[in-house]
C-alpha cells in the first residue's frame, strides 16, 4: 500500500495478503475528533463531513502525506487503495496501490448494488460529495475511460443509470461510452450549473437539484448536437 505506483490497469487481480495490516497503517480513530480534523483537515475544508468520510473508511499515510481511500468489490474485500495529494507540490494528484483492478472496479459498488438505480461519477471523492447529499446509490468510474467490464457490472446491476460525469470533454466521452455499452438500459444525464467542473465543486443542495433535474439522454444529445 504505501509504496503506492501508478497502475496501468492492465494488471491481474491480485489481493495480496497484508491488506488488514494496509488497513492498520491508515487507520484513523474517529471517535478522537481531533485526530481525525488534523488528518483530514484538506477534506473538511472541502465541505466533506467526519460521518462522510468515516462511512468511506478514509484514511491517512504518514510515509506518503496523503489521504487514502479504500476500494472494495462487491464481497467487500479490499481490492485496493487510491491515495490523493494534498498539498499543490504533491504529484500526481492520485496515486494507486499497485495492480489496482480499475477495469473491473466501480469504487461503492459493494452499497450500491442494493438499488435498482445507480448514479455514476468520475472520481471516488466525487462520488463522497453526491452521498453526502443524500444519495447512496452512487458509484465512480474512477476515470472517464470506461472499459468493458464497467458496462457489463452495470449490466448485471442496475436497471437506470444517471451520468454525473465531469463536466468536460472527457466527461462527454464518458457519458457516450456509458450510452453505447448499455443501450438498454434507462439512461439520464445530470446538468451542471454554469461554470461548474464536477460534483466535487458543489454545494449538497446544488447536487440535489441537478439530480433532481436529470434529463433523458436523448434530449442531452440532441442539445449537445446543437452545440457542435
């Protein structure tokens, strides 16, 4: 875990055998108050809350200076960690445990596979901002590339998705990538207020009108062809 590399996903699957002992070095007490607002204090300045962040497991690295977040699959294993600077020295902003699974990895699939619907985002910390909103049927891509296996866990899963990708060009990618490998599915798009990137950048109840607000894919493509 704390000699995180960037993975190139194409790595198998492999869990090694030390991940409750990864768990103990990124452990942070909750119940000290304290401790936690001084690890997580670039989070909290963010607008995310301690129950948000504690649901999510998130973590500290000392070695590393970077929080850290758990990924697990649908069993509930760790399958891997994803570490985020916090610092504007700190490059790249994210970093993987090595052999990450990202092409079979929906970050919160594991809580959200209870629903029928599930809404999709970019980052782990994007898919934090919409539950903390209210909604806990959320999971992230990880990426605005989107391999196959995402589209056959989506599948398998869910009946309706809803985009709430980025709000840029590799956003846009992402959302048609979603549309042709899901083309049965019921399929919405979540609008963002003018000049805003991603959900990470929104206030909860910016967030719950625009999901509230969803349109139907159809209508986002004849809208974004008319802006081509």
């Amino acid at each position: 875990l704390l000699d995180m590399l960037e993975s190139d996903g194409r790595g198998l699957i492999s869990v090694p055998e030390n991940w409750d002992e990864a768990m103990d070095r990124i452990f942070i007490d909750y119940s000290d108050e304290n401790e936690a607002r001084s690890k997580l204090n670039y989070l909290i300045d963010r607008g995310y809350t301690l129950e948000t962040l504690e649901y999510f497991e998130v973590g500290y690295s000392e070695r590393q200076g970077r929080i850290v977040i758990p990924s697990r699959d649908i069993f509930f294993n760790i399958v891997g960690f994803i570490g985020r600077a916090t610092k504007p020295d700190q490059y790249p902003k994210y970093l993987y445990s090595d052999n990450f699974p990202r092409r079979e990895t929906l970050f919160n699939l594991q809580n959200a596979k209870a629903f029928r619907e599930v809404i999709l985002t970019e980052g782990s910390l994007d898919a934090m901002r919409v539950y903390q909103a209210g909604f806990p049927n959320v999971v992230a891509t990880l990426g605005a590339a989107i391999p196959s296996g995402h589209n056959t866990i989506l599948n398998k899963f869910f009946d309706s998705l809803v985009l709430f990708f980025d709000n840029d060009e590799a956003g846009n990618a992402a959302k048609r990538a979603i549309m042709k490998g899901n083309p049965r599915k019921d399929l919405w798009i979540v609008p963002y207020p003018s000049g805003v990137k991603d959900p990470g950048e929104m206030t909860e109840e910016q967030i719950k009108t625009s999901i509230n607000q969803k349109i139907h894919y159809l209508d986002w493509l004849f809208q974004t062809q008319g802006e081509e």
